[in-house]
C-alpha cells in the first residue's frame, strides 16, 4: 500500500497528456520591404471564439504551443498596418504547423481575409499518417470512424467498420484517444469530430502501451454566436435494413465579456436504429414463418417410439431465402457535450464528456435457421468524463535583453488533465432477463416419494415350529403422480411426447434444466425452435487517468537559432474490470442434485416414527400348515440425516422456505421458479457445476470491493461457509518521457526517452509447470546431502523417481530439462517417455498441497506479479530538401502491456485438477515489444498534387500465442495456455497521391504492400496445432 501511495503521488506531481504537443508558428514581416514586424499581434480564433494569442518577437517570429487540433483563423495586426486574417488555418495533430504572414502599411476599416491553403508538402514529416479536419471527414460516404481510419496508408480493416490493423500489427495494438485521454468504449459520431489523426509510424514520445498505431480524435468546441443543426437520414424505402439517424447540435456562448466569450457550450445528441446492423454480403436462408409456426407447435417427431427433432424434415419449400438476417435490430443513443472556460489570458478549462446507451441483438451460433426468433440481446451504457486545465506562462518572446535576443525560455506551460470512464454491459434471454430459474422451467413434475414395503420373514420358538410373515419398510420409492407443462417456455413443454404414458420421473426425456442434445440440435448444425440462450452476464469497466505535461521552448542564440521544443511529464492510470455471468438452464439440475443429497442412501432413523399403517400379518404353523392372521401396525420410519458437505446450503435453504422438515424428501421439480433463488445455494455448489463465472462481483452477482487474491481462499460468512469472493481485476500503469524536437540546418529532429512501469496487480504461479511450490535444486541437495551436477543451478527445479522420493529423475530450469547427470534433454518426453512425473514439492504434507482446503496457504503456489519497466529511445528527422520535396525517417521502440488473455480468476486455480480442457489466461506474460523503422520521400508534383513514397520494417516480439505446459504433476498432466512466445516480422511500403481540390474533384489514392512472416496472427492461432507441435 505505501508503494502505489508513493508512486500515486510521484505520479501526481507531473504526467502524460497523451495528444501530441501541437504548435504553430511563422514569421510576420512587411509586404513591401520584407521587413520583420516587430512585436505585432497574433491572435488565434475558433469558431468565432479567441482562443489566444502571442507577440511576434526582435526578429519578426512568433510561436503558439500547446493548442487543440483543429481549424483555426488566424490574425495578424500591428499598429498603421492593414489588419490580416487567414482562415480556415488546419492545424496538425502534433506536428509543428508553419504560418506565415505579410502585411501591408495602412489603415482600413475592415480586415483582409485570406483562405489558406494546406502545403502540399508537409515540413515537419516526424509523424506519419493521415490527419483528416471536419471538413475533410464530412464529405466522406461513411460514418464509421474506423471506415475513415482504413483509408490511410498502412492501415486495414476486415470489413468496413471492424478492428484496425496498422502496419501489419494485430488490431489489438492499436490505441484510441478523445480530446487527448485514451479511451476504451464507444467512439463519438463523426458530426463532432473536428479532427481526426492516424499514426501510422514515428510514435512521439509521449504516445506509449501502444506497438500497431494510434488513431486520435479531437471533438468540436463551442462557436461565437449561438447556432445548432439537425440530420435526419432513412434507408426505409430503398432497402429492407431498416436504417434510420438522427442528429442535433447546439452551440454558443453562455458568458461575455467585452464582446469576448469567456465561456461556451457545445452539445450533440445523435439516435440510430438498424434492423440489420451488418447487412451480409451473400444471401441469407431461415425457416419460413409457417415452418416455424408448425415446428414450435410440434417440435419433436417419432420414429417408432423413438424421438428425433421435426425440423430435420423440413424441405427446401420450407426455408427462405433473404437479404438480410431476422432479429439483428440495433439501437443507440449518443450524446457528446463539451464546455470551456476561458479564465484569464493565459488559463483555460475544458469539460468534455459524453454518454452512451445500446441494445444489440445478436444471432448466436447456429440459431440463424430455426431459433433467430430468440436472438438474445446485449445492452450496454455508459459514460466518459474529460477536465483539462492549461495555463501558459507567457510567451516571453518581447522580454530578451538589450542586444535584441528573445528570452531564452518561452511559451512554457503545463496541463493537468482528469479522466474517468464507465461502461456496464449485460447480455441475457429476452424472454428471460434476470429471472434465471425461468431459463430451464419445463413444469411442474408432481413426485411424491412412497414407502417401499417388502414382505419379512421371523421364525418364533425355540423350534422355529411357527413363522410370522409381515410387511416392513424398506425406504422410499420416487413416484410420479402427474406432469403440468409450465408457462415459461411453451414451445420447449412440447418436447415432452410421452407426458401421458409416463409413469416414472425418468421417462421424461426432457426435464427441468434437462434438453437432450439430440433433440435441441438439427443435423448437429442447427439449433432447434424455441431453445433458450443459456448465458446472463454482466459485466462493468471503469477507467482512471491523471495526465500533466510540461512544455517550453529553448532559443539559446535568438529566433534564428535553433529553437527546442523540450516536452516531459508523467502518467497514472487504473482500470477496473468486472464479470459475471451464470448459466442458468442448468440451475434445476444442482437443486436436484442437493435437495435430497442428506438424506439419499443414508437409511431409516428407527428411533424416529412417523406414522403407522394398519394392516395385517400372517403367522404359519410349520408342522400342520395353518395360517392364521393377525393384527398388524407398520412403522414408518423417517430418514437418516448426515449433514452435508460443510459448504452446502441449498437442502436447509430450500426446506425452511417451504417449511419441511430435513428427515422428509423435497420435491424440487414441484416447485414454481419464482420460489427459487440463488441464494438458497452456496457458493461451492454453484461453483462445483461450473454455472458461475465471476470477479469483481460475489458469487450473487453483487459488486465486491476491498477484496485481495488471498480472501478467495480464507472468507467465510456468518456461517462459517465459504463464500469465494473474487476481486476485480485492477491492472496499473505508470509512465514518463521527455523528448526534444529541435531544428539544425533545416533539418528536423524529434529526440524522445519513455519509460512505462506496468503492474498487473494480482497474484501469479510461481511456476506454470506445477500448481505447488516445487524444490530448487540448492534445496534439495541441503537437504538431502545431495550433489548436483556442475551446470546444474541452484535455482533448478527437482523432479524425483517417486512421489516424495529422494532420487533425482530430472532437473528442469524454465522450459529446459536435464537428465540427472545434468545433460541436456531435448525435452522432458526424452526423460519421462509418456509417464507421470513427480516433482520434489517445498511442502511434504499432502493436505496442505490441497487448494481446496479450507486451511490451504496461497503463499505456497502463488507470488506477486513482478512490475515490467521498459525503456524506449525514439528517434525521427525531417530533412526539408526544398520548398517542394522532403525526406524523413524514424527509428521507434515501441512496448505494449499484455493486451489479452492476462486475468486468471482464483477460481481457476481452485479447479485447477478438475477444470477440464479449456485454454488457461496466463496472469505471468510480459509486454509485448516492436522495433520499427521507416524511411520515406515526398515530393510536389504539381501546383495541386503531390506524391509520398515510404518503406518500413518492423520487429513484432513477445507476442501473445498459445501454447502446452507438457509434463505437469497427475491429474492435470498437460494444460494449454498463453505466452509470449510469437515473433513475427513487417516488411512494406506504401505510395500515396494526393490531388487538392481543382475546380469540383481532388483525389487520395494510396497503395500499401506488406509481407508479414511470422507464427500467429492472434494469440490462438496455434491453439488447433498439436500438443507436440
């Protein structure tokens, strides 16, 4: 705790604005002698709004740091000189924008304004990418903003919309940011963008947990005068995909003062709906409405007496064919506002924040034939909040000395900046929400449990010369008296064909959380009518940042010279993450399972007598024969109770809600759904059945804080039971840079240092290769008096003949593995064939080598991740050749944090040995690495076009990939997991052609090809290859 204190306040002392600093600068001089404009004034608009401004210094410069992207004019003004404004003035996303002015001597009334034209050839080409401006982004035909992304060089996409890959990296590496915070959630509309950058190589510093590229987008601010607009968009007549949009804004001043606006507003609101949200490229088949009508009415037919599902004898006649897929409606709602303050000359606030809300149906696997009438639904909101204070510290570009020379240090300033993020997720049958023993309800099986009689035998007198016959009990026989389909699922009650010839329990085939799959599938492929989407989950992601960043400019020998732009700052964020999600169908079959579970198989209590039966017994004469009868009274006994396992609860539960005593059977199928809950269960015996997935949540689905790794294995509650709360997962990471970006003989030079700190926060295997702590070889030779042969280490890991053995097998360092007398194996098959293998475990005693045990001490199997620090060098030049043609290139290092398969839940360690198959996260993986390079060439063709050539390499290591631990203690054997074990490398280069507007065309055209070799594409690629591969 002192540790991230410490660190906390390290971090809140400076920190990491994660925008690009963004700049413009020129010079001012007179339009006829050429001049400098000493100390004239230049003043920066937005939307009508002063936004600042500076003074030109002894040599007629002037610098503006530290400004928002977008759209600007500017003007310039000086005493007895025509004032001059340039509009619509595109200021790049970190780069180093270059203005300048001549104006003419004079006064007039009204300003003379200038459009400006964008260079056709950047100067400062240190970054590479595309940035787009509003206007640009407007009159593009897609609203997606990675459609837009995927229109740069180097960047793609699967399909219009999807994941963005960047030079070839995985999708996963590429990082969003909104007005400067990285981001996580929903984008904004494209209606509120005033800018858009994609970077595709030549990463700033500043920009770091990122190794594909960075996509930044800067929002639209408020205007001068008030004013608003409004979009109203339908495919409804044209098209059967149901879109439909609509968009409203509003923007202005909300105070001024002096004709100035010291604050304004602007907010956004946008609605859509799609009853396709992906219109499919090829045709789309689904049963007719009158072929489901008839298959929900009679979903089962028979062979014989055999059940088999109707609808594998549907025809062709019987499916249709559609442009469009049933049921994949999608609604959303956004909303975008931003306010900023102006609060003195050289101080400004921002509030910027936005909301979200969606419903998403979607189309399960296998259900598009049959079952798309109930496509479940994912519905999600949330919110993102944005604080930036700027405070610039004076230009100081007139304060220098007597000999003409600008201050040393000008336009310094620094900004602290405040994020927070929240999104919530749910997921569930529609039909069902959150009442989850509706999920698997059939009906109401009436079972009654009866005395079993049988017929006794006692011989009476010394010569057995008469036998007495009577009835006895025995136990108690499941009967089943009647059968009423339920109200919850009418169309799975008609999976039942034999409702009126069953005479036992077990002749339902299909039973309260029981579908065979033989029947809910069509030809294995399909999935039957009226199944239930077996999944409610939920799941909520919250997002901390404190940003600052400091920035100056260094001119040691004048304007003239070169000018340092030194940047640095630090950076704290934490992420929250949260899950739960339950299967519900198979809740009826636990409360099965334990309703009874004290009681089964246990015997009669024959001190306990419930009641009598009257009847009659027989008594024999054996030597002549006669029977008689006598009066006879038959106990019935009640039940033996054992108490359960000491984590069980639902048999007590269950009982005193419906008041039966624990010696008497419960008839769990008998009772109506709403009466169940879950917890009338305890955590294990949810957890047993594999129905539970959670963190961050208890096992009841409630939200957890202040919970550690180490009290899944120690709570209980006020009963002594164990709960097994899981903490959220709550990764942190820190970061610092500092970088200088300078010019030296026209030449542009960015020079940057970053170190990042990532700390997964959470407990980690000692050792992938055995749930408990195994030997070291030092240990076992102190211990045994053994020696180790000489290559052997000391941290090397024992592996014995036998269990707890003393005679050394193997020796196994990482994933390298030794014979005894320390040579080198190929790998451990070459030393145990296919046979168990015994480590040397640190603990002898069995019981506390138990992680289910209620006294197990984590401290054994378990240690602290160990926070990875990475320190990357980032190099970029800018060689302006002339006017017309650049050369640039860049040198990058480039680290990300794991970006998946990371969370391992305690709860998979405690099913370690019994967990099945499944592929196993890796809580222990290290950051994933990339080296890039790129070279480049632009060069001016035209007036109105120009063209970039550029070629690039990039190193991919330590990517994520799946892989097997072989050669792990009995029973689990063989596990498969994630490591950082892919390489992989990016060869490529990209032509671009921009032609500007002439007359009513302009033109982008880019062309990229790449060669990637390496082992995976995602981090499962090698999850098919066999276990020995």
């Amino acid at each position: 705790m002192a540790r991230h204190l410490l660190l906390t306040i390290l971090f809140l002392m400076a920190g990491l604005l994660a925008e690009a600093q963004t700049s413009i600068q020129g010079s001012v001089t007179d339009a006829e002698s050429g001049q400098p404009i000493l100390f004239g004034t230049v003043a920066l608009y937005k939307n009508g709004v002063l936004i600042t401004g500076t003074e030109t210094d002894f040599d007629g410069y002037y610098s503006v740091t530290e400004i928002d992207p977008g759209t600007y004019e500017i003007e310039f003004s000086y005493t007895g000189y025509q004032s001059l404004r340039i509009a619509n003035v595109a200021v790049l996303a970190g780069k180093a924008n270059k203005l300048d002015a001549k104006i003419s001597a004079g006064i007039t009334i009204e300003t003379i304004i200038v459009k400006w034209t964008k260079p056709l050839v950047e100067q400062d080409n240190t970054t590479q990418g595309q940035t787009l401006t509003s206007e640009e982004i407007k009159n593009l035909p897609t609203r997606n903003v990675n459609a837009i992304v995927a229109l740069t060089a180097g960047a793609s996409s699967s399909d219009e919309g999807g994941a963005i890959s960047i030079r070839g990296s995985r999708s996963n590496a590429t990082n969003y940011y909104i007005d400067g915070v990285r981001t996580s959630g929903r984008s904004i509309q494209k209606s509120e963008i005033e800018q858009l950058q994609v970077i595709t190589g030549g990463v700033e510093a500043r920009y770091g947990d990122v190794t594909g590229g960075i996509i930044s987008l800067t929002t639209k601010g408020p205007s001068e005068k008030f004013g608003g607009g409004a979009e109203l968009e339908t495919s409804e007549p044209f098209d059967n995909y149901g879109h439909n949009l609509g968009t409203l804004n509003f923007s202005g001043p909300l105070w001024k003062k002096a004709g100035e606006t010291i604050l304004g507003y602007r907010i956004a609101g946008q609605f859509q709906q799609d009853r396709e949200d992906d219109p499919p490229a090829t045709t789309v088949y689904h049963a007719s409405d009158q072929t489901l009508a008839d298959l929900e009415a009679n979903p089962v037919s028979l062979i014989g007496a055999t059940p088999f599902p109707a609808a594998e004898s549907v025809t062709n006649s019987g499916i249709v064919a559609t442009d469009h897929r049933p049921n994949e409606t999608s609604t959303a709602y956004d909303l975008v506002g931003k306010i900023d303050a102006n609060l003195g000359r050289n101080v400004d606030v921002t509030f910027s924040g936005s909301y979200f809300n969606t419903a998403n149906q979607f189309t399960p696997g296998g259900w598009n034939i049959y079952n798309f009438r109930n496509n479940p639904t994912t519905n999600s909101d949330g919110f993102r909040t944005n604080f930036r204070l700027r405070h610039r510290l004076g230009t100081a570009t007139s304060g220098g000395d007597e000999s003409g020379k600008g201050a040393l240090i000008q336009n310094a300033s620094y900004i602290l900046q405040f994020g927070y993020e929240k999104s919530n997720s749910s997921t569930s049958d529609k039909r069902h929400g959150d009442r989850y023993f509706d999920y698997g309800y059939i009906g109401n099986f009436d079972l009654s449990w009866e005395p079993s009689l049988q017929f006794f035998r006692e011989d009476i007198g010394a010569n057995a010369d008469t036998s007495l016959f009577y009835l006895g009990l025995v136990g108690y026989t499941r009967t089943l008296n009647s059968y009423t389909p339920g109200t919850a699922n009418p169309v799975l009650t008609r999976y039942i064909h034999n409702a009126s010839d069953a005479t036992n329990f077990n002749d339902f085939l299909v039973q309260n959380g029981v579908m065979p799959s033989t029947l809910s599938n069509v030809w294995s492929l399909y999935s039957n009518v009226g199944q239930v989407y077996n999944s409610n989950s939920k799941s909520s992601f919250d997002l901390y940042t404190f940003n600052a960043n400091t920035s100056f400019e260094l001119v040691p020998g004048g304007s003239g010279a070169a000018r340092h732009n030194i940047q640095f700052g630090l950076m704290y964020e934490e992420r929250i993450s949260r899950a739960y999600n339950v299967a519900p169908y198979g809740l009826w079959t636990v409360a099965r399972l334990h309703a009874n579970e004290h009681i089964t198989g246990t015997g009669l209590d024959s001190s306990n007598v419930i009641y009598y039966i009257d009847t009659v017994a027989y008594q024999l004469d054996n030597f002549t024969g006669e029977i008689d009868t006598l009066p006879w009274q038959i106990p019935i006994y009640a039940n033996n109770v054992v108490v359960a396992g000491g984590d069980n609860l639902f048999y007590k539960n269950v009982r005193e809600k419906f008041g039966v005593p624990l010696n008497a059977y419960f008839n769990v199928d008998g009772v109506d759904p709403n009466d169940l809950s879950l917890d009338m269960f305890s955590a294990r015996e949810l957890n047993d059945q594999s129905l539970l997935s959670y963190y961050g949540y208890d096992y009841l689905g409630n939200q957890l804080n202040g919970i550690t790794f180490e009290d899944f294995f120690k709570t209980v509650d006020a009963n002594g039971i164990r709960s097994f709360p899981v903490p959220a997962f709550r990764p942190n990471y820190q970061s610092a840079f500092i970088q200088d970006k300078f010019t030296f003989k026209d030449v542009i030079f960015r020079l940057g240092l970053r170190v990042d700190r990532f700390d997964a926060n959470t407990k980690v295997l000692k050792d992938p290769y055995s749930l408990y702590d195994i030997m070291t070889a030092g240990d076992f030779d102190a211990r045994f008096a053994a020696t180790r042969p000489g290559n052997i280490g000391s941290t090397f890991k024992v592996y014995v003949t036998s269990e707890g053995g003393e005679s050394v097998q193997a020796y196994r360092d990482g994933d390298t593995w030794y014979h005894p007398n320390g040579t080198p194996a190929n790998d451990g098959t070459e030393i145990f064939g296919g046979g168990l293998v015994f480590p040397r475990y640190t603990v002898d005693d069995g019981t506390q080598r138990d992680v289910t045990n209620a006294n197990f001490d984590p401290d054994i199997s378990f240690e602290d991740y160990k926070p990875q620090i990475n320190w990357m060098p980032r190099l970029a030049f800018s060689f302006p050749i002339s006017d017309e043609a650049n050369f640039f290139a860049h040198y990058d290092i480039l680290v990300q944090r794991p970006p998946s398969n990371t969370f391992v839940s305690p709860l998979t360690y405690f099913y370690w040995e019994t967990g099945g198959s499944d592929i196993r996260n890796n809580a222990n993986l290290r950051p994933e690495r990339t080296v890039d390079y790129e070279v480049g060439f632009q060069q001016k063709l035209s007036n109105s076009s120009a063209l970039k050539i550029s070629a690039y390499y990039k190193e991919l290591r330590d990517m994520i990939q799946s892989r097997y631990i072989l050669h792990v203690p009995a029973p689990v054997n063989q596990y498969q997991t994630y490591d950082n074990l892919d390489f992989a490398t990016v060869k490529g280069f990209s032509i671009a052609y921009d032609l500007r507007r002439t007359g009513n065309v302009s033109l982008g055209l880019n062309y990229t090809l790449q060669f990637a070799d390496g082992t995976g594409s995602d981090a499962n690629t090698s999850s098919g290859l066999s276990s020995r591969g």
